[in-house]
C-alpha cells in the first residue's frame, strides 16, 4: 500500500492560512486591502489584545450580495481575476482568493456587508473554516469583518506570537505604510479603545505630517519625479532628519506597500556623503509604473515584487531623490529649547567687582562682501555623476557594475545662469573652528574643518582641482598581508590615478615612493592599507566607493583643521565660497557645514 494520501480539507487550509496569516498584522493587512479593492475611502481598524483577541476592520466600499457573502470564504474565489492573461498585469490589491478562506481558518469570523442597492445586509460568520448560512441583518454599506481569537485551534502558532505591545507594533507600523501609499482614504487605527492614527485622506502631505509627526514632516522635502514613464511622488527627509534604523523608510508601488532593496539603496546612494555613518534617510516614496512592469505574484505575502527592467526602477528613484536635494539651498537651523526668561531677584547679595576688559573691537570691514558676482549655475547633477563615472572608467580599465548604473535621463541639459552670492560681512571666528559671518536677515555659523572638507571632495570628484604627487625622500615601506598585497598590485592603476606611487619588486612590502599632494606619509600609508581592506571586503577591482573613500580622507588631510589659526582673508575667501555653492551642505562624513540662525530668531529670543 502507498504511503501518499490527499490531505483532508481541514488540514489543506490550515497549511494554507499558515503562508498567508502570519501573525495579527497580516489579517489587517489582507482585510485592509480587500477594503481598498472594493472601493472604500474611509477604513477603520479596530484591534485588542495586540490583535490576537480582537480585530474588526470597517470599510465604506461596495458591499456584498448575500452568494458572494458566503462565497467570499471558499478558497480562491475571488472578483478579481477571470482570465490567465490578467496576471501579467495585476491592479488590484489582492487577486488570489484566499485571504477570508486562510484567516476564517484559524480563527472565529464575522462578516456583515450590505450593498447600496439592497435595503438590508448579510451576516455570515465562520469558525476553524465551517461557514454559516446567510442571515438578514440591518447595517450600513460597506463590509465591516470582525475577527476574534486568532490560531484558537492552533496552539503551537499561538505561542509563537509576541506580547501584546508588539504584535500591536506591528499592526501600527503597517497601517502607518498602508496610510501614507493610499493617501486618498482615510484611516483610523483603535488601539484598546483608544485612536492611535487618524487621516484624512486628503493627500500624501497631509499623511506624512499624520504619520510621521510635525516635527519630522518639516524636515522632509516633496519629491515629483518622471522618468521614462515611471513617476516617483512622495517626500524624503533632510539629512539632519536621518535615523539609526530603516524603518521609517517607507515604499510603495501603484499604492501598494512592499519591501524593497532596489528603492532602499537607490534613496541612500542619492543621499551618500551626505549622512552621518550608521544613520539612514526616512521617507515615503510612491512609484506610479504599467502595471504589465510589476510581478505581484512572487510572495506569499506580496509584499516584495519583481520589476521587468529593475535598473530602470533604481535610476527614477536615485534620480528623484538627488535632483530634489539639488533644488533645496536651505541650510540646517538651530533648534533650541525655549528657556524662560530672567527674572528680577529681590534678595540680598554682594556686588562683584568690576574689572576692566579689554574692549578694543578688530576692524573687519576690510573682510565684508557686497558686490555680487556672476557665476556659473553648477551643472545639473545627472550630468556630473555622468561626467565623474565616465572619469572612473577612463582610469580603471573594468568597473563591474554592482549596482545599476546610473545614466542621465536624456532631455535633460545643463543650464547655464547667472547667480549672485548673497552680501555678507564676516564677523570673525569662535574657538578657532567656527565663523560667524552676517548676512542680511540671518546669521551663518560655519565648521570651517567641515565646510573646506566638503569643497575640496567635490572638487577632487569633478576632476576640477588636479592630483599632484609628492616625491619621498625616503620611500615607505608598506608591510601586508599576501591578500592585502596582491588587492594593491592588482589595482596600481587605481593608486596611480588618485596620486600614489607604489612599486611591486615582489618583495614581502611594497616601496611607496610618492603621496598625493597635502598627505603626509603616515597617513596616505594608512589610507593605502584601509583601501587594500575595502578592496578585499568587496570586489578586487576598484570602485567608485572606493575611489570615494580615498577622496575623502585626502580632502580630510587637506583642509582646514579645527582649532588652527587662519587668516581673516583666508576665512573670508572661505565665506565666499561657500555661498556661491548652496547645495553645499554638509561635510562627505554627513555632519552640517554651516547653521542658520534668522533675525526673527534672535527678536524672538529677546521678546523684541
């Protein structure tokens, strides 16, 4: 006798509701979406027990007829699909069939739906996936589904649940995304009673500010981006605004929330050199493209996709992101906290005694500057990651590609404009590392290190300040391991190009007989063996992170340090500068070149 037998119906569609009902948060998931696919612009979740106890999700959508009431729970039966050809071009939210059949399953189900047209609704209920007759009901239209005791019969999946607060958590976080991808429904979540989120639906903004709080929301710029028939919407934060995780990086396509590596690297790429290490961008992108380009189909879940031409997926966003952070010239300001004001003090105390200061002011009105000057508009800046990547490849003689290659959209062009520096004074410095300079309704407080640090990296990167090699009197000897050195012989070029001169006689070290220009021999030997590491960490052949990573610490070395006296002019010229970059905002690390501190301010400060 055969050991294969058919499983039982009750077996088959427990196994199924364990791929789609993972925990609380995906029975919100695919109720929520069923709710969006039938036409609903007001959803309400309710949830207790971390959702384990109690879920009820309320829509306003088109209802059901009491056939398709009790239909709605047989496995893949669904409205959405008809034909085989359908699947290559999916627009709704969920087209399986099998969401109210898993999760009825494994739980005790009520539905209650009414359809505009009819004067009273239906109540089907389902428990461990044994479905009631239809009974008539009053209710109004729309479907509200209500879930209670989830994994009841199914012991072991319940105890793999987390506390309550977590599962809750989940919910949450969930909802936030749903939220912000489908800003044109309004949602409310009822945690234990209490309203936890609440839109609108009004739009992405009004969204944003709903989920991600004011005080972030304002440190996020909008994003509209089209870019050879993708268009990418939504806004992403300042780098000032950066987290320590990714999880308030949110991602949707066509108003669907999915997981993505492709978006999440294209954002942080767009936004290299500008962040802090270990910190990442928030956002919440949507990306509108044919659905014919979108593979739903390829997760339990759904919550990853696959595109038809991911590179093309990964330059609108890249570009997107890079291109609104070009347009924005606002530097970070302070924020401090309000402080009361001084208050008279009426008690007894001894005067203090007065000593003379010296109280002779310097005379700085040599380093101000008033004549505006017109300059070339910096380039677009598709066209200069263009014109560096091109330089990258006439150095090294084959890069791999191990992100998509980011190539300039094919309209755009490179503009040029006359725009004026802002009139300033220079005021002077402060602990030998910042300069206050004035300008004409705020103040700038500039970290010359930082400031200096960043323009010499753009300029290494545009090719705009030459690679000058400096002669040792005595050569280095640089000592490696044998995978350290053969990562180094094997791209001399790449040394070479960015100033080095190392020699390879096969002995156990490598002669390093010249540095690049500004770098002193202690440290370019440091920075030869921290690329020769980044070298085996990756690929052996260099890249353009590495190509970055030595530009860096050569515009390090290079500029101006904190707490060295410098000349007023030298300062000035720095000023200057400065202002006639304005994208220029924060040094290749990610800390802030300069902050703003307005008029308004100062007034406000003392209740002018």
């Amino acid at each position: 006798m055969g050991i294969i037998s058919v499983l039982s119906k009750q077996l088959a569609n427990l196994i199924a509701a364990g791929e789609v009902v993972e925990r609380p948060a995906s029975v919100v998931k695919e109720l929520c979406e069923n709710s969006l696919d039938a036409g609903a612009d007001t959803v309400t979740i309710e949830i207790k027990g971390g959702g384990a106890l109690f879920i009820r999700v309320t829509d306003n959508g088109c209802g059901m007829a009491a056939d398709d009431a009790v239909l709605a729970f047989s496995r893949h039966a669904t409205s959405k699909l008809t034909k085989e050809e359908q699947l290559s071009g999916i627009s709704t939210m969920g087209f399986r069939g099998e969401a109210l059949a898993a999760i009825s399953a494994v739980s005790k189900v009520e539905l209650l739906t009414r359809r505009k047209s009819d004067e009273e609704g239906v109540l089907v209920t389902a428990e461990g996936g044994e479905v009631s007759q239809p009974e008539a009901v009053g209710c109004p239209v729309g479907t509200t589904v209500i879930i209670k005791d989830l994994f009841f019969n199914t012991p072991a999946r319940l105890k793999f649940l987390k506390k309550d607060n977590t599962e809750a958590a989940a919910i949450e976080s969930f909802v936030e995304k749903l939220a912000v991808a489908r800003s044109d429904v309004a949602f409310e979540l009822i945690k234990d009673g209490k309203s936890v989120l609440l839109t609108d639906g009004s739009g992405m903004k009004s969204a944003v500010y709903d989920v991600f709080g004011d005080a972030l929301a304002d440190d996020m710029l909008p994003v509209d981006y089209e870019y050879e028939g993708v268009t990418v919407k939504g806004f992403v934060g300042r780098p000032e605004a950066s987290r320590p995780s990714r999880k308030m990086q949110f991602f949707s396509v066509n108003g669907r929330v999915i997981r993505s590596l492709v978006f999440q690297r294209a954002v942080e790429e767009a936004l290299k050199n500008s962040l802090m290490q270990g910190k990442y961008p928030i956002c919440a992108l949507d990306v509108a493209v044919s659905f014919n380009g979108v593979d739903v189909n390829v997760h339990p879940s759904k919550l990853e996709i696959k595109f038809a031409d991911e590179r093309k997926m990964y330059d609108a966003v890249y570009f997107a992101v890079k291109n609104t952070f070009f347009d924005d010239t606002q530097r970070p300001t302070f924020k401090l906290p309000e402080t009361k004001a001084y208050t008279r003090f009426d008690g007894d105390f001894e005067a203090p005694v007065q000593t003379e200061l010296h109280t002779e002011t310097p005379d700085y009105s040599a380093w101000s500057y008033t004549k505006s000057e017109p300059v070339v508009a910096a380039p677009n800046v598709t066209d200069e990651f263009t014109k560096q990547m091109e330089k990258l490849k006439a150095e090294v003689e084959k890069i791999k590609n191990e992100a998509p290659q980011k190539t300039q959209p094919a309209e755009e062009k490179v503009i040029v404009q006359e725009k004026k520096i802002p009139d300033f004074r220079f005021v002077g410095e402060v602990f030998k590392t910042y300069i206050i300079a004035e300008l004409e309704d705020e103040v700038l407080i500039i970290d010359k290190h930082a400031a200096k640090e960043r323009m010499l990296f753009e300029k290494l990167k545009s090719g705009e300040r030459e690679r000058f090699t400096q002669t040792l009197i005595t050569p280095v000897a640089l000592y490696l391991s044998k995978e350290e050195k053969n990562a180094v012989t094997d791209n001399l070029d790449f040394f070479t190009s960015m100033g080095f001169e190392i020699e390879d006689f096969g002995d156990d070290s490598l002669p390093m007989r010249g540095v690049p220009s500004d770098i002193n021999a202690p440290d370019a030997e440091a920075m030869v063996i921290e690329a020769a590491v980044k070298l085996l960490e990756g690929r052996r052949d260099a890249t353009p992170d590495i190509y970055d990573d030595i530009m860096h610490s050569m515009a390090c070395k290079a500029a101006l340090k904190g707490g060295q006296h410098n000349a007023d002019g030298d300062l000035c010229a720095l000023v200057k500068e400065l202002l006639s970059l304005p994208d220029i905002k924060h040094c290749p690390h990610g800390r802030p070149v300069a902050m703003s501190m307005t008029r308004s301010y100062f007034e406000s400060r003392f209740k002018r």
